[in-house]
C-alpha cells in the first residue's frame, strides 16, 4: 500500500470500477447533502456517487476532509517507511502504540487529524437529524470521525478498518451515533 496522504492524485482504473459500484450500491439511499474531501481522487468518487443522484453541482468540498498529511512518507510504501523510519513504525512503542500526538515527520499527527475533523463536525451539527449526509473522504479522516461520533479515544483510530470505496452507515440522535454498517464491501466482489 502505498501512503498518499495529501499527493492530488487521480484514482486508477481499479478505483474508478470499484466507485462505480459503491455509486450502484448507494444509489436507491436518501442523499441530501454531499461533502468531499478536496482532493481529485475523492472529488472523482463524489462526482461519480453523485451523477446517480443529479446532485453533481451540489458537492461541498471541503480541505477539512484531506487524508493525514504523511509529510516525509508521502508517496512511500510501508517497507520504505519501515527502513527509513523505524522509530515510528517497527519500534516500541510505535506510532500507533505512542498515542495519537505523534507527529509523522513534517506532517500531522492524529491529534492535528482529529482537529480538522472537529471543526468539520460543526458543519455537520448544522443538518437536521432527518437528513442524510455522504461523506467522501479518506481512510484516516473518516475513521477520526467515526472515533469522534462514537465517542472512541483518538488513540483507537487504527482499530477501525475501512476498505477503498467501502460504504460505512451511521445513523446521528440526540443522545449519540449509532452504527448501522461499517466497511460494507459487499458491492465490490
């Protein structure tokens, strides 16, 4: 896997099949508001979701939504990381382990993640419960925000695992977040 982090890269063709079926899998749902991350391969994959609801002028883009910036491993796959960082992938305790203020090297940590996403969460807490919401964005913000919503510790992040053009369901009430689907696949075999 290689880490992209903030790299504005277009999706491959594998991505832009694999979105085609998340858009086939979401298109009988209710979407009243969509909101994308700004970067193209997730702009790519809101355009794609949204023509199956004419809502292709109605995306938010939004930077809050960016995958973690990786600073120094951007562009790298793990072993490269491993050899050249060892300290915070291989080492005990390790980026994960040390807690979510670890910063990768001129990058963000977690904790810088899970700010942006707060501030993101404002936006949300301006919808009506009744209306739902599709979120477009990246593996790390989108499992911040789901620790956020559920009330999970930041150092729990990496306990959640979301797939590529998986669909993830949760439902929002006054008295808290409640999961309906998480890392839903089923639309890609």
């Amino acid at each position: 896997m290689r880490y992209q982090g903030q790299s504005d890269i277009e999706m491959n063709e594998t991505g832009i099949w694999q979105v085609e079926q998340a858009a086939e899998r979401l298109a009988s749902e209710k979407i009243d508001f969509i909101y994308s991350s700004d970067l193209k391969r997730a702009r790519q994959t809101a355009k794609i979701i949204a023509s199956k609801h004419n809502m292709t002028e109605a995306i938010h883009e939004s930077p809050l939504l960016r995958e973690l910036n990786f600073g120094d491993y951007e562009g790298m796959i793990f072993s490269q990381m491993d050899r050249k960082y060892r300290l915070i992938f291989s080492a005990d305790p390790s980026w994960r382990s040390s807690g979510p203020h670890v910063r990768v090297p001129n990058g963000e940590s977690i904790a810088d993640l899970g700010a942006r996403i707060d501030e993101f969460i404002e936006t949300l807490e301006q919808h009506k419960l009744e209306e739902t919401v599709l979120i477009v964005a990246h593996g790390g913000p989108l499992q911040v925000l789901i620790c956020q919503l559920l009330g999970i510790g930041l150092e729990r992040w990496w306990q959640i695992r979301l797939s590529g053009a998986s669909v993830s369901i949760l439902e929002t009430y006054p008295q808290g977040t409640s999961i309906t689907l998480i890392n839903g696949v089923s639309h890609l075999k």
